[in-house]
C-alpha cells in the first residue's frame, strides 16, 4: 500500500544544537560530523532514501551553509526520475520573520506540499542516529487510517523530561496524550521505569497536516513547534497514533544494533555515540550494506600505520580510523579519527578550545576549516603535540579515559580533521 502512495519527505534541519556548542558554534545541528565520514544529516536522509522516499526537502535556517553544501555536492538523486534532495532555506514567504518552531517551518514551506501534491509527507528530524525503514512505519499508519502517525521508542523514565512523552490508549497505538518535557513523565504499562518517547519521526496525511498548520499558524498562543503544539491538537481530535519503533525491522540489521537510536543532542551523547561504533561488536554497526548510511566519501588514501621501533609503534586497537590518517608511531585507543576531508573538521582553534574545557583532557589543536564554515575565524586555547593527535588534529566533544602504554592516542577520543601526519606524529 505504501508503495501506491505519492510521499514527500520533509527533513528538518534547521535546529542550532546549543547543547552541543561548541561542535555547533559555526554549522547547523545536522552538519556536525559523526562517525569519521559522516553528517548527522545522512542518517534520516539515507533510511528515507533507502525505503524508497526520494523526494526530499531539507528545511534549513541556522548557519546553514556548510549543510547546504554538503547536500548539494553529496545528495544528488537521479533528476530524470524526479528524484530529488533539496535544501530549502528560510524564505521568509509570509514576511519578514524567521521560523519560529518546527511547525512553523513546515507552515512557511507550504509551498512545497503545494506544488508536490503528495498524499503522506514524512516529517523527519536530522539529528538522531539510527536505522528505520519508514514504509513500515507508513503501513501502520495506513491500517490505522490515522491523520498522524509519530514514531516512538522506550527510555528511562528518569532520563524521559527532554523529550515528548505519549501516552497509549489500551490499542496500543491511539495516543491518549502527547506531553512536551514534561516534568513528571507518565510511566509505560507495567513498566514503571520506563516511558515512551516520541522519536521526532511523523508520518502525515497531507490534509490533515495542512489544516493543522493553518489552525496553529492562527493561535497567538502557541510555540508553533510539532510537539508542543500540533500533536496536542491532533491528539484531542483523535487524529494521533504511535508506531513502535522497535517493531522497526531492517534488513541486515540485528542484536544490539536492532532498536539502536540515539538523541545526539550533548556532548555527552555525542562521545558516547561515537564510542558505540567501536567495540568488537559494535551497538550500532556501519557495516550493514543491506542498508546502508549514505554520504560522499573524499577522494584520499586508505588509512595508514607506519614505524615499528620499539615502543613507537603505528597501530589502532577497538578504534574507527577513516582514510586520509596516517598514525605514526603512535597507539590509538577506543578513538574515532578522520582526516581534514572527511566529515570536515571543527575549524578554528576557539571551537577546539571550548571542547577541550568541557569534555577535559584532550589532544589536538590546529588552523584547519571546515570550508562551508561561516565565521572568518575564532580564538581559543590549544594544546596538543606530537604525542597526542599530533599537530592540527582537531577534538570533536572529546572525553578522555586513562591514559595506557607509551605514545598516541588513548583511551576514547573522537578526532576528527587531523593532518595527513596524525596519531603519534614525530616531530
């Protein structure tokens, strides 16, 4: 049935992301580098690309220009097949004012929904990592004959307040209540630790959408955003249900890796999604080509260990180390790494700098930019060497662990923007 359907996806990009400054001081959210090759932004593109949903606007607005290039120069769909990535910035349609929340961007992109003419839209967030297959998710809400179908998945109770919070009715599905941040989140069914968090992922029946939005855009009283505001609506007019997410089953994807989700939205968060990729058996694996995340790879050498004198020893252990790196002489721990083309970098020493104070001890320091980056430049403190990352190694929201054994680096660092002479560098 959800092949029958005309879909447009709507992916939402326009976030600042100021619990990850200062990885989001000079880029948008989205176009943070994950994972050594990536963009956040890739992960929601390539689970609609790969169900089939292609095409795809990208509502862009804060520092937007580093994302928009790499959409552009990255997301290039087959045009003679009408398929199409495109960053839509802020555009000011209905005046002079930018977009005051998520449904008010969708509202002053109505346009698009305009000329597509789709049945369903897609409402994605671009920040998260994970793997879903959406066509699953638009089957549910197609046998539900729901106005909105939101995608949503079990946390701790204790950790539930910065999300939106559902409450199911005793279908399983009907959503009885939809609670922004709340405070005091209500508990899953039998499960009193637990409660159940809307994932930032909608599926819309396109009418039902736009007079929402309408009815929305005319309340002088709302925030304007999905959550807070449009799904409360759609709840009270029974319109609302939920898809489990676990339910979620993609091809090539099993054990830990099923169910896997992560709100990268804090340094923290971003550490510990990185460190996910590491282990023997990684909780979230990149190795899936049955389903596979999508990005440009740069046009650079394979990875590269070189010396073997003594203790200077070129070697990685539990670690992702993209092509373009040469570790030299050095040992690298428990660490993500990538060269300056990969993924871009942090850029000027100030964001380096600010991650170093917040995250602790880290190694690094260096000049290089991201080229889609908008500030001319930044001042901060540097550290760094040729026992640590090496010179020009940059830190992405690094903490660090103890440190073991003789150069290199150790113990759960994410580099991401070194030099061609990185890990352990002589001289």
């Amino acid at each position: 049935m959800a092949g029958e359907q005309r879909i447009l996806g709507l992916v939402l990009a326009g976030s600042p992301g100021k619990r990850l400054a200062p990885l989001t001081d000079d880029r948008a959210k989205s176009a943070v580098p994950f994972g050594g090759l990536y963009r956040l932004v890739d992960f929601a593109l390539s689970n609609l690309v790969n169900a089939g949903i292609r095409k795809i606007c990208v509502l862009t607005q804060y520092k937007s220009h580093s994302l928009d290039r790499h959409i552009t120069t990255t997301w290039r769909l087959n045009a003679l097949l009408d398929n199409y990535v495109a960053p839509v910035p802020a555009q000011q349609r209905l005046g002079p004012r930018w977009q005051a929340g998520s449904a008010d961007a969708i509202y002053q992109s109505l346009n698009l929904i305009r000329s597509e003419r789709p049945d369903l839209v897609a409402v994605f967030g671009a920040d998260d990592v994970y793997r879903m297959d959406p066509s699953q998710m638009i089957e549910a809400h197609l046998a539900w004959n729901a106005g909105v179908t939101v995608a949503g998945i079990p946390v701790p109770r204790a950790a539930a307040t910065p999300f939106g919070i559902i409450r199911v009715a005793p279908d399983g599905h009907r959503i009885e209540a939809f609670l922004e941040k709340p405070a005091d989140p209500p508990a899953l069914p039998g499960r009193p630790d637990e409660s159940l968090a809307a994932m930032g992922n909608y599926i819309f029946d396109r009418d039902v959408l736009v007079e929402a939005l309408h009815a929305d855009a005319a309340d002088e009283s709302s925030q304007h955003g999905i959550g807070s505001d449009l799904m409360p609506r759609l709840v009270s007019d029974g319109a609302a249900h939920v898809y489990d997410f676990l339910e979620n089953k993609v091809p090539g994807s099993s054990g830990p890796d099923h169910g896997y989700w992560r709100e990268v939205g804090t340094i923290d968060s971003y550490f510990a999604a990185h460190m996910d990729l590491c282990a023997v058996h990684p909780v979230f694996s990149l190795y899936n080509d049955r389903w596979p995340i999508l990005t440009q790879v740069p046009p650079q050498p394979p990875a590269k260990f070189v010396l073997d004198d003594g203790e200077r020893v070129g070697r990685a252990v539990n670690s992702v180390v993209s092509n373009g790196v040469i570790v030299s002489g050095g040992l690298v721990r428990e660490s993500v790494l990538s060269s300056r083309g990969a993924g871009g970098g942090l850029g000027p020493g100030g964001a380096l700098g600010a991650a170093e104070q917040r995250a602790g001890r880290a190694a690094g320091g260096g000049p290089g930019r991201d080229p889609g980056q908008e500030r001319p430049g930044a001042r901060g403190r540097r550290r760094g060497g040729g026992r640590g990352a090496g010179p020009g190694a940059r830190v992405h929201g690094v903490r660090r662990r103890r440190h073991r054994g003789g150069q290199g680096t150790r113990g759960g660092a994410v580099i991401l923007g070194a030099p061609p002479m990185a890990a352990g560098s002589p001289g």
